[in-house]
C-alpha cells in the first residue's frame, strides 16, 4: 500500500486554500496517508521526519510569501534535511501545490524551484507543480457558478497528480501546470482589488485608513 | 548618499544590518569583532540586529497589516520594532545564510512580516504584477546571501527570484567567506556614495 504525506505549508491551517486543494487530492487517492500542518513553533516529533523518509509521494501544498516558500514551510523543510543527513529514506515522489494572489502563475516559478533543489539535495524525485495564479479569488469565488471552471481546472490537475502516483512507469520529465485564472484578467483585477475596502470596513477603517503610514511621521 | 537623514536633521546616515544569528558563513562573533572596523566612518549610526529563529514568529498570512491595523503587523514581538527600524534607515543590509535557494528560515519570517510597508492592491511593475508601496520614500536595500561554494543551484535561485521580482533590492551579493563581507560592504558604501 501507498503511503502518502501530505505537507500544507500555509500559516492559516484548516482555512488556507492550501488545505482545501490537499484534502481535495487526499479524498481521491488510496493508501496509508499521513497530513502534516506546519507549526509556528516549528517544533516536529521525530515521527513526523519518519514519515516523511518512508513516504513513497509527498505533496507539498504552500501559498507564495514574498516571491518564495513562507518561513514556516521553510522551517520544516530545513529540520527534514538535517535529519535526513547520513540516512537513506525512501526516494518520495514530490508534488508541489502552489498558490499566489497575482494572476500570472509564473510568479511562482522560484518557489517551485526551491521544493525542486530540497528535493534533490534530500533524495526525493520531484515530480511536477500544480502553479495557480490568483489563487485568494479562486478561493473566494469558488462556490459562484459563474467561476466554477477557475476550480474545475484544478480538480483536473489533481487528477493529474493522482494518476501519476499510482503510475508504475513514470515519465522521466513531466512540465509544471500552469493554472492561470479563467475569468478575464480586468474581472480578477477588479474584484482583488475592490475587496479590501470591504474587509477594512468590517474593521471600521475607511478607505483612506488602509493607506496610512504609521513610524514615520517624524519623518515626513 | 544624497539624501540626508531627514529623522535626525543633520548629514548623519542611518544604516541598519539585519543579519541571521545562525550564520555560519558570517558569524555573529565575526560581525560583532568586526563591526566597527567594517562599519567606520563619521557621521554613520549603524544598528545591527542579530536575528535568532525565536525572536520573529512566522507571518500568519492574516492580512491584519492591510485591513486591521494598516501597516502594523499584528503580532507584538520583535519584529514591531525592526519594521519600525527599517521605514527609519537610510540603508538596509540583509545578511542571510541561502538555505535551499532562498533565505534563512530567521531571515524569511522577518521578510514576510514586512509586508505591512506595501499596499494590499495590485500594480504592474515592468510588466509584472506586484504592490505598491505604502510609503513615499523607503531605505535603500541590499541583500547578501551567504553559502558554501559549488552550490551553483542555490545561489541561481537565489539571484532569479532578486533580479525577477525584488524591485525594492538595490542589488545582491553572494559571499562564501567572511573575508568577502568585508569587500562587499565597502563596495555598498562607495555605490552609495556616488
């Protein structure tokens, strides 16, 4: 039987889109699987490095901090590789699942490319990236039937995913998924930028709130 | 540098070093031994700041920068007053160890919580999507990153994801001795004084 890890590297946990694409995937594949939540104490158990050197597929699901991996999903990688020097695990498959808010996917490029050098300097086989652009508005527009497709083309990525795990003869390259948004890149525009009014409101800050310049009044 | 330090009111020129406690390239012992002789010259206030992983917790991805308190981060620790350091320097030098291509684990969450000082909208930026800035005027940044030689991988991400997207890094430098530290920062001071 499969064992399959399955990291969510987001800081918001159980209310990250992270976490609903991972238990999306973990609902359609079979096997012994074991879900990882990263920690802002970064403390792990030994157990949880054991399960990763015995896994036979990891995915590895973040959003995009700062153009690279949060310092969270850092932080765990960085112990994993401490603990994996002078043993010898499983050779896992690795798949990255990524989300930015902007909508041009590509933004995520290095961050893959970090999970790809870990993985290689790990003993993993790094497979491919689901790469999702705008992923904040998938997330909160993915019950409006009018989006739906944003959710259906990630549905067919897991999909993708799946297949490959229980793939015997693995391809020996396979591209990244690059999942721009499908609605028209003014809409996403508009309704990413317009929606933080709203959320200040709830606050009771008024637009001009969400521009203040706080620390430097001395300055200027 | 031409601008002066508006904060103090005279020509002195505030610079803030940021570096990882747990570097083993550039050691605290190093910088510490070394900071005055690096750091010499009139009229130069300079703070560094050695970050330990415990001192700045993760960001939580809460927004609460954007939309509660806009531009403060919500978590009270020491990074309150790095933020506040930082929006008041002339110059900031990061110094990180390069842990897989990207920052140190320290050095990230520090990175990450400074994303109050950038507005939550979108803007092209040479045909790229970024923020925009919260404030008028902001320090002028460099990066050195710090590794092991041979980790040609490391150090190309490192430099693609600086060169692609990082519009608020002056420039960055790769040093895989103390030695360098000492030829870099002196480099970053004649750029700066031109």
């Amino acid at each position: 039987m499969k064992q399959i890890s399955f990291i969510n590297g987001s800081p918001r946990g159980n209310n990250s889109f992270s976490f609903t694409l991972l238990k999306q995937l973990e609902t359609i594949t079979k096997g012994e699987k074991y879900f990882i939540n990263t920690n802002f104490k970064g403390k792990y158990d030994d157990e949880v490095f054991k399960k990763l050197a015995n896994s036979d597929d990891i995915i590895i699901a973040f959003p995009l901090y700062y153009y690279c991996i949060p310092g969270i999903l850092l932080n765990l990688l960085e112990q994993y590789y401490k603990y994996n020097i002078n043993k010898k695990g499983n050779s896992a498959n690795v798949y990255v699942i990524v989300n930015c808010g902007f909508p041009e996917p590509q933004i995520n490029d290095e961050a893959i490319n970090v999970i790809r050098n870990f993985s290689s300097k790990v003993g993993f086989n790094f497979r491919f990236a689901i790469s999702i652009g705008s992923g904040g508005f998938i997330d909160a527009t993915k019950n409006i039937p009018v989006f739906n497709k944003n959710m259906k083309n990630i549905n067919n990525a897991l999909e993708r995913i799946k297949n490959d795990i229980y793939d015997q003869c693995k391809k020996q390259f396979c591209d990244d998924i690059m999942l721009e948004p499908s609605s028209p890149r003014w809409l996403v525009l508009f309704f990413s930028g317009r929606s933080w009014y709203p959320l200040g409101k709830k606050n009771g800050l008024s637009k001009k709130d969400l521009y203040r310049r706080p620390y430097v009044e001395e300055r200027y | 540098m031409s601008e002066k330090n508006v904060l103090n009111g005279d020509d002195s020129l505030n610079i803030t070093i940021i570096n990882d406690k747990e570097n083993k390239i550039v050691c605290s012992e190093f910088l510490n031994n070394n900071f005055k002789k690096i750091f010499s010259g009139e009229n130069l206030n300079t703070t560094l700041i050695q970050i330990d992983i415990d001192d700045v917790s993760p960001c939580i991805g809460c927004f609460g920068c954007w939309i509660k308190t806009p531009g403060e981060c919500v978590i009270k620790d020491k990074m309150i007053d790095i933020n506040k350091q930082i929006i008041n320097s002339d110059m900031v030098i990061f110094i990180t160890p390069i842990i897989f291509g990207q920052y140190s684990c320290a050095i990230k969450n520090v990175v990450d919580r400074t994303l109050s000082k950038n507005l939550p909208f979108f803007k092209k930026f040479n045909g790229r999507t970024g923020h925009p800035g919260r404030y008028e005027k902001y320090p002028v940044q460099y990066v050195i990153g710090c590794l092991d030689e041979g980790q040609e991988e490391d150090k190309k991400i490192f430099l693609d994801t600086h060169n692609k997207y990082r519009r608020d890094i002056q420039k960055v430098y790769i040093s895989t001795n103390e030695e360098d530290i000492e030829s870099i920062v002196q480099n970053i001071f004649i750029e700066v004084n031109k």
